[in-house]
C-alpha cells in the first residue's frame, strides 16, 4: 500500500518547498502522454485571465494535450471508491506565472466521471467538461479516444514509449514543461487561485503518437499546428494535492 505522505520526503527537485499545511487529497496520472506544439507568445496571452502572466521557453508560448489515466483519486484516506476514484481525463494545458510560482493553466479538462466534473468545477474552479472516453492499452500501445460534446473536441489515437525513463535536465525544455507544482484557476468574478501538489520528478520517456483527430483545442481559437508534437510517455506517477488559496 502507498504511503501518500512519504511522496513529501523527497522534495529537494522543486523550484519552492511544498505547503506547510496538511495535504487532503491524493491520485495518481496513468499511461499518460505530453503532446506539446509551440506558438507565438501573443496567440496564447490573449486567452488568459487578468492577472496571470504567460511563461514562455526561449520566446515561444507551449500548448500541451495531455490524455491519460486517473486513479486513486480522492480525498485523503477515501480514494478507492468504484466508478468515482478511477476514470480517463483529458486536458489542454499552456504555462503561466503568477508572484514568482511557474504554474499551470487549464483551457479544457474532459473526464469520464459525472462527479469529478462537477466536484472540480466547484472546489477549484477548474474547467472541467463531461466527455465519453476509451483508454485501452493493446500490443503495447495506449489506444485512446475521447469526444467532448460541449464545447466540441475529440481525441483520437494511440501512444506508446520508445525508451527508458529518464530524468530531465534543469534549464531544459522537457523539464521546464513539466516539472511544475501548482495549477492556476480563476473564479466566476475572475479572481485568481492557487492549487499546490507534489509528487517525485516526473519519470519521463520518449514517445511516439499516431493521433487521427485532435480538435480539442479549436474550441478556444488554437487550431493546432501542421508539425509533430514534442512527445513524452509517462507510465505513474502519484500526487498529493492541497486545497486551492487565492493570490490577492
């Protein structure tokens, strides 16, 4: 069984120590893919809340779609309820930074499960959307399909890691992408949370994708770019989370 507070005694890899407060929910990201395009910074600035700053890496503006799997999820000592603490979840996610904390900014999060949606949507102002969705792994491919009835977008394809895992090198692309401990949301009135995690550095792996139909950024203006992704593969990594706070 995973000891979720023993996540907090490897620390020394993050850009700022974890909370101090006590941590009230867990989960873990599955069979998980980073599929990142580059854009020119003002295309993506433009779509982000007041009070939030784009980051960018050498000048350019990153967009990620990320489809995976999420188990384990709830609160902290009630995370293994059937049909509520495991489903497939789909985001579009571009980079930020707000009071010196590099964060992460949701556009969409598609999930299979009624109630995370709404739990989500409520407890952290995250935009969550129901979809349908398929993760199957099959002759050592993740075969994945997600369709998003509104706003309108659809995943479809498959994954698969080509090599070991690795650790990313500070100062990289791959490592300023990904090695980030808190998300940013905003409210109705358009006041700016926090919500911080933690978990190990991200155990990484070159990856290949065959992606038929990806169209789950077109409903924000970003039709996605006619050139590969920069693609990795993830196969766990488990996460301990806190409440969100607002930054004013």
């Amino acid at each position: 069984m995973l000891d979720w507070s023993a996540l907090l005694d490897r620390s020394e890899h993050r850009p700022y120590p974890p909370p101090e407060r006590p941590w009230v929910m867990t989960m873990s990201w599955l069979d998980l893919l980073f599929a990142h395009w580059s854009f020119e910074p003002e295309r993506i600035a433009a779509l982000l809340p007041a009070g939030l700053s784009l980051d960018t890496f050498d000048g350019r503006a990153w967009l990620a779609v990320v489809p995976f799997r999420m188990a384990c999820v709830g609160p902290r000592g009630l995370n293994w309820l059937p049909g509520v603490s495991a489903f497939p979840e789909l985001n579009v996610r571009t980079y930020v930074v707000r009071d010196g904390k590099p964060g992460v900014w949701f556009f969409s999060l598609d999930a299979a499960s009624w109630l995370a949606v709404r739990a989500a949507r409520a407890g952290f102002f995250l935009p969550y959307f129901d979809a349908t969705m398929r993760c199957e792994s099959r002759d050592g491919w993740i075969d994945y399909r997600s369709v998003r009835p509104t706003p309108p977008g659809v995943f479809e394809g498959r994954y698969r890691p080509t090599g070991a895992v690795y650790p990313s090198t500070p100062g990289s692309l791959e490592h300023w992408l990904t090695e980030r401990y808190c998300l940013y949301s905003a409210d109705r009135n358009g006041r700016i949370w926090r919500g911080e995690i933690h978990h190990v550095p991200w155990p990484l792996r070159p990856a290949e994708a065959e992606i038929e139909t990806c169209t789950v950024t077109d409903a924000w203006g970003i039709p996605l770019p006619d050139e590969a992704p920069l693609l990795h593969f993830v196969e766990r990594i488990d996460v301990i989370g806190w409440l969100i706070e607002r930054t004013d």
